[in-house]
C-alpha cells in the first residue's frame, strides 16, 4: 500500500506527494479567525484547542460549518 501517515492530522494519505486534506481549519465550526489566514481551535477534543492555527492546517476532530 502507497502513502504514508500523517502525526499532525492523526490520518493516513494514499499519495505524499499530494498530502492535502479538504477539511482544513477555516472550514471547521470550531475554527475562531483572528484575521484572513490565523486564529484558534476551539474544539476541546482537538490536540490543537487553544493553540493559534492557520487556517489550512487540519486535525482529526474538523466539524463542517467554517469559512
């Protein structure tokens, strides 16, 4: 099996050379904007709550409702 996994969004990618995740922190519900591309998890279950992210990183516990 081609891919590899991925510590920081505890998920496994088929391609490493494309390791890209549509579920990126700007486009979950519990993403807070500090402005166009920084803000902060707000998510209790996510290794990330409280911590400043920009907003295409991505994690395991994303909620659909950002951007």
């Amino acid at each position: 099996m081609e891919g590899a996994w991925c510590d920081r969004c505890q998920r496994f990618f088929a391609d490493s050379e494309d390791h890209f995740h549509y579920e990126q922190c700007g486009g979950c519900r519990r993403f807070k904007a500090i402005d166009g591309d920084w803000g902060y998890c707000r998510s209790h279950e996510s290794v990330y709550a409280s911590r400043l992210m920009f907003e295409h990183d991505t994690c395991s516990k994303w909620e659909e409702g950002g951007w």
